[in-house]
C-alpha cells in the first residue's frame, strides 16, 4: 500500500481516515489506476485496501468510474456523482462520492472521497413511500403541538378535502373545516390539552362534520392518540359516502316497514280471508278473516295444504293447476269449516306475487246462498199466495152463487120431499169448500181482519179444553204460560188458527202418540233476524212455541211445509192448507215462524209476533240467542 498523500498535518488526516468508518478517501490517476485507498473501505465494503491499488479492480469500477482527462481540463472542477458498489457479504451500499482534480509536481492528480449514503437512501426511499402512501390513501393524518397549532397535515388532505399542506398549518386547519368560531376554538383547544396530557384521546373512533375549500359537508371517523414527544395525532377517514349510503339505507328501510306495516295492516283488516301459498298449496300466512272462514285458529291453518280443508280435494289441486298455467284464476270451492258445516266460497289467486308465493283471496259466499235461497222461497211463497187469494175470491164468488140456490130450492121443496136432503148436502159442501177459501185468503193474507190487544196466555188457555178432545188421549198436553207475557195487535180468531192449525200437525207427527208443549215468552232481539222466508227487525216480541217429540222432518221436506197443497199425509187425510195459513197469518201480523226439526228428535213451531206497543227498530249490533225446543215431564 502506498502511503497517504503528503499534508501538513499528516499524522491528524491519518487519524480522521481511521476514525471515519462511512467515509473512504483515495487517489487515482487520470486512467483510473488506484494509487491510495484509506483503511476505511475495510470496513465499508470489506474489501483489504492492498487489493485496490495499482489497477483498477472489479470492486471498485463504481467508485473509480470511468472518467477521461478531458474531464477535468478545467482546473480544480469538483465532480459530484453517486455509485451502488456491492459489499464483500453479497449486499449493496451506495455511496454519494467527491472528486477534485489538482497539479502536484506536474502531474495531474485526482483525489476522492466516497461517503456510504445507504441508510440515508434508505430512509429517503421510505420518506417517499410513505408520502405516497399517504397521498393516495383514504385516511387523514392531522399533527398538533400543545399550543393546538398544526404542525403537519397528510398530503390525502388536499386530495380529499382540496386544502393545501401550507393552508391547514398552524390554526388553519381548524378556520378552514369549521365556519363556526366556537366551534373552531373548541377543536384547537381539545387538540392543544391531548398534546400536553392534559386530557386523555378516546380510546373509541368518533365521528365528526367537517367542511372542504367548496363548502360541501364530509363526515369524517377520527382516531385520536398523543405521541411522546408531546404532539396530538389525529386520524381521520372520509365515511361521508357510507353515511350517504347509510342514510339512503336507512331511508329505504323505514318506507320498507311503512310499506310493510301498511300491507300488513291491509292483509289483516280485509273482509276477505287471505292466503298465500307455496307452490305445493302450502299455506304460509293467513289473516283473521281467513282464519275465520275456516274456523279455525291460525296456527290450525299455517304450514297445512289448503287441499286439507277443502271438501274435495281433487277441486283444490285443479284450482292450483289452473292457477300454474294462467298465473290467475278464479273458481268456487266448497270448504269444511272446524266445525264439520260446509261453507261454499268464491276464490281468486294470483300467481308469484313473490317469487315462488301466491295470493289466494277467498270470500265465504254461504250467506249470500242462504239469502238468495230465501229470497226465492219468498217470492215462490209470494206468488203462491196471490195465485191462492186470487183463486179464492173467484171460488167464493161462485160458492156465494151456488149457497144461494141451494137455499132457495131448499125454501122451495116441502118437508117431506127427498130432495131438501140433497139441497142440505149441497149447502153443507158450500160450508166445507167456504173454509178452504178462508184458509186460502188467509195464506194470501187477504182476510178481512178485526186486529185488537191480545194475550197469548188467554188465547191457550181458553183453546186448551178443545185442544186436549182434539188431540186425543195418546197425546201428553204440556203448557209453559210464561207470567208477564206483553200483548199482541192481532186478530184472536187467527191466533186461534195459527194454535190449532200447529197442534194438529204435531198430533199427525206422532201417530202412535207422544207429547206436545205449548210455551208462550218474551222475546228481545238485538240484531236483524233472517228466518227461512221471514226477515224480523230487531224489537221487542212475543213467542209462541209449539214442540213435539215426533218423527220430525228432513231438511228437504222442511223448505216446501209452508207451501199450499203440499202434505206427506195419505190422499184424504190433508188438504196441505194448515201450514199455509200459518204462514199467511203470521206474515199478515208482520212475524215469523222459525222451524227446528230433525227426523226422529221431533220438530219445534216458534211463532215470533210483534210486542204492542212498541216499535221494532234494526239494531246493528247484538246477537239473539235461539232456545232449543222445551222438555215436558210426565
């Protein structure tokens, strides 16, 4: 090794070589021939000085370079350049190198200093990566001292809320974010007692409202914490799309459960029962009116098949095939209510109202049945009875005729000729055809009538002697007479018919005896009464029952007993006229008759007349209580 150059202080620039284990100084020809290299690289590269000098070896190209004379033909010109040389242990170092040229006995001399620069590469490299980390990420990076002015702000500040780094320091960035001075104040403040510790950063993140340069309004998540060299760190990130998102959310959401809550409230009000089906027919929901249909509760209906409840399920599953191929449909289907009745309903469904559910819409449609039947009972009745009060009057204008002759030929013959006994069979069926025409003009309600005050108790009561010779001694005669019974407006000789006309059809129900109850009460009803062809309104009225314990009537024979001319009894054992007058009586008098009976339980005649007196009004509300046919004891 050849020794250093000659100075002055040779012996101190000896020791700053040894000491300075970053720093290499050395010599070099114009050629780039190594003439001295300090101890130093050594430790720098781990390169023996010895090996680098008198050429130019491989580990020390990059130092050296690869500069001609030329370039250095102006005296003392300085060349400042930096070189990566690769280190004995395979890892690389870069140096930021020095170089002079200088005359020294006449010849060039060129002299170098080589500083290792790597860490300092190194934190650079890491000073831009994280300034470009933090240009392009989403978070904030705000730095206050104690005295709450900011000291650095994140690059992503000026991307995101579009303020320079210059324009947030100090006590910028607290003007610039928030337009009320209170509001600034307290933010500095805060910042200022964090960074001196006086108070503690949240341990949670919070959320803030600042402004940016065009006055839009960010919500930003902060993360407060303090460094230890007295500095409050805050970071921030912009959440003001999710708080959008959120709120649109949010308001989606509630007109959700509006629109929820409204369908709800419509499904379970409606009049009609609702249904929806899977595709299979299974029920998943239903509301009450549906439930109530079906009588039945909703966890009897929910999860079943409404083939289960239909009376033919063959007619369910066409419904529901109908239903698949045309997306709507609508059909009758007879359902079995929980109590065994059969109700007749009308049902419309729609298909995929969600997907894989369908609406069944289902209105019970057994009232409108029984009210239309009734509806044709009364008119068939009806017109019965003005073909029956029309027959009549024209058979008693003819009957009137004939009465007369006869009795002019009876007044004619002498005593002993044998014609008055035929004159007297004549006016004896004139007798017998006049009470059928009463009876006739009295189911067409065409009688003349004398209508007054009259007690119900009365009218049995005087009738019972008669009644018992007329019934027989096979058959028990029971009287419930109720005490207080109110009156009735109403002509006693028709009340008479309307009990005799009844006994003797519960007497030909019992031909080999039995009993018979007369039961007389007063009677409330709250609510309109529909009975077979008889409407009440609601009022005040009096009763008049009349039960056997007979062979009773099928439902068949039961809707045709008020009709003229219909009897099941033998030919000439009954006109069919006794329920017909009746009927035309009651109906005269503004009642009802209300019939129960089944084969073999008997059959029960409830005669429903107005209280007098009062005035029956329809009520809207209320029930009435049917009572089932009375016991007798013998």
């Amino acid at each position: 090794m050849s020794s250093a150059p000659q100075f002055a202080s040779q012996g101190l620039f000896q020791q700053l070589l040894l000491d300075c284990d970053d720093l290499i100084f050395y010599e070099r020809t114009t050629k780039g021939q190594l003439t001295y290299v300090s101890p130093s690289v050594r430790t720098v590269l781990g390169v023996p000085p010895e090996k680098l000098l008198g050429h130019i070896p491989t580990e020390a190209v990059g130092v050296v370079g690869k500069l001609s004379p030329r370039e250095y033909a102006t005296a003392n010109r300085q060349r400042i350049f930096s070189v990566a040389l690769q280190h004995a242990k395979g890892h690389t170092v870069e140096f930021e190198v020095v170089e002079n040229r200088s005359t020294m006995d006449g010849k060039v001399r060129i002299f170098g200093f080589a500083r290792d620069i790597t860490q300092r590469r190194d934190f650079e490299r890491q000073l831009r990566l994280s300034d470009e980390i933090l240009r392009n990420v989403d978070t904030m990076i705000l730095v206050a001292d104690s005295a709450g002015l900011v000291v650095y702000g994140s690059p992503s500040i000026d991307r995101i809320l579009g303020f320079a780094q210059a324009e947030i320091k100090g006590f910028g960035w607290w003007t610039k974010t928030r337009t009320d001075s209170d509001a600034q104040r307290r933010a500095a403040t805060r910042a200022a007692e964090i960074a001196s510790g006086v108070r503690k950063p949240r341990p949670e993140p919070f959320e803030h409202e600042v402004i940016d340069r065009q006055g839009r309004k960010h919500w930003i998540l902060w993360q407060e914490s303090r460094s230890s060299n007295n500095l409050a760190i805050f970071c921030g990130q912009d959440i003001t799309s999710r708080r959008e998102a959120e709120n649109e959310l949010k308001w989606r959401t509630e007109e959700l459960q509006r629109s929820e809550q409204q369908l709800r409230a419509i499904f379970d009000c409606a009049l009609e029962g609702m249904f929806l089906l899977g595709d299979d027919g299974q029920i998943f929901d239903v509301n009450p009116s549906g439930a109530a249909i079906l009588r039945r509760g909703r966890e009897q209906i929910i999860g079943y098949c409404i083939r289960e409840f239909a009376r033919d399920g063959s007619a369910a599953d066409a419904i529901l095939s109908d239903l698949r191929r045309k997306g709507w449909t609508r059909a009758e289907l007879q359902i079995i209510h929980g109590n065994g009745d059969i109700a007749y309903t009308e049902c419309t469904l729609k298909a995929n109202i969600l997907p894989s559910l369908h609406l069944l819409v289902m209105r019970d449609q057994t009232l409108r049945r029984e009210l239309e039947e009734q509806l044709r009972q009364a008119q068939k009745m009806e017109a019965i009875g003005r073909l029956a009060g029309g027959v009549a009057h024209d058979i008693n204008n003819m009957l009137t005729v004939i009465h007369g002759y006869s009795e002019l030929m009876l007044r004619s013959l002498p005593t002993e000729d044998p014609l008055r006994r035929h004159a007297g069979c004549i006016l004896g069926a004139v007798d017998r055809c006049s009470m059928i025409t009463q009876q006739l003009l009295a189911f067409s309600r065409r009688q003349i009538l004398q209508p007054q005050n009259v007690n119900l108790n009365k009218v049995v009561a005087e009738m019972s002697r008669l009644l018992q010779k007329l019934l027989g001694e096979d058959v028990q005669l029971c009287m419930r007479l109720s005490p207080g019974l109110g009156d009735v407006m109403a002509d006693p000789g028709q009340l008479g018919q309307i009990l005799l006309n009844l006994a003797v059809n519960a007497r030909d129900a019992m031909p080999t005896g039995g009993w018979i109850t007369i039961e007389t009460r007063n009677a409330t009803l709250q609510e309109r009464l529909a009975i077979s062809a008889f409407t009440l309104e609601a009022g005040e009225y009096v009763t008049l029952s009349i039960s056997d314990n007979g062979c009773g009537m099928r439902p068949e024979i039961k809707s045709h007993i008020f009709e003229p001319f219909f009897t099941t009894k033998e030919l000439g054992k009954g006109t069919g006229l006794g329920l017909s007058t009746v009927y035309g009586i009651v109906r005269q008098n503004h009642g009802a008759v209300l019939v129960q009976s089944e084969p073999g339980k008997g059959s029960t005649f409830t005669v429903y007349l107005p209280r007098a007196g009062t005035q029956n009004a329809l009520i809207t509300s209320g029930s009435i209580s049917l009572q089932e046919p009375p016991t007798c004891e013998s």
